[in-house]
C-alpha cells in the first residue's frame, strides 16, 4: 500500500510509517506504470505520455529500475526491481500501440 501525499507523523502506531518511508509516500514507477495504463485506456494519450516520460528518465538516468524514489528524487528500495520494469514495459508497448494507430 502506497499513500501520497505522505501522512503526518503520528498519524499510525508504527515508528516505520512515518513521512517518506517506504510506504507512506514516496514514487513508485510500478504504480506510475499502472496509472499510464488506465489513462491509455480512458484515450488519454498525451498525458499518459506525460505521466511516463520522467519515469523514464529516471531508469535511463539511473541504468536500473528502482523499486521507489523518496521525495528528493533519490532512489531507493530494491535495484533491478521486476515491478518497475514490467509495469513500464507495459506502459511503453500500450503507448507504441497508439503511435502505429496513428502513423
């Protein structure tokens, strides 16, 4: 589970959802893949494409997929993570299908 924005500190028992830990905000490009796949799903293309060009960025940046990125932009969690890489995989190949579409 994802929250952004972050809740306040306080806010839950546990010391380990405090703000920008993991978890409680914070960029995840595997979330980010899957709101790129339902705005291509609602027509949106241009903001889809919008959505996933910084995504892309970062991996290009970074030479990896990282499981999340806090809010300074610094990534963190897991390297090489599947999730990332599937969902903007995904993401990728749906945009491309809109392109052939309108070549």
């Amino acid at each position: 589970m994802i929250f952004y924005p972050p809740y306040p500190a306080g806010i839950f028992a546990s010391e380990d959802m405090q703000p920008w830990i993991y978890g409680n905000g914070g960029d995840y490009a595997w979330w980010g893949g899957r709101v790129v796949l339902a705005l291509l799903q609602h027509g949106l293309v241009a903001e889809a494409y919008e959505a996933l060009s910084p995504m892309i960025d970062r991996v290009i940046r970074d030479r990896d997929f990282n499981e999340w990125y806090d809010r300074d932009g610094k990534p963190c969690g897991a390297t090489h993570f599947r999730g990332a890489a599937g969902m903007l995989g995904l993401a990728c190949q749906k945009l491309m299908q809109f392109n052939e579409r309108w070549s």
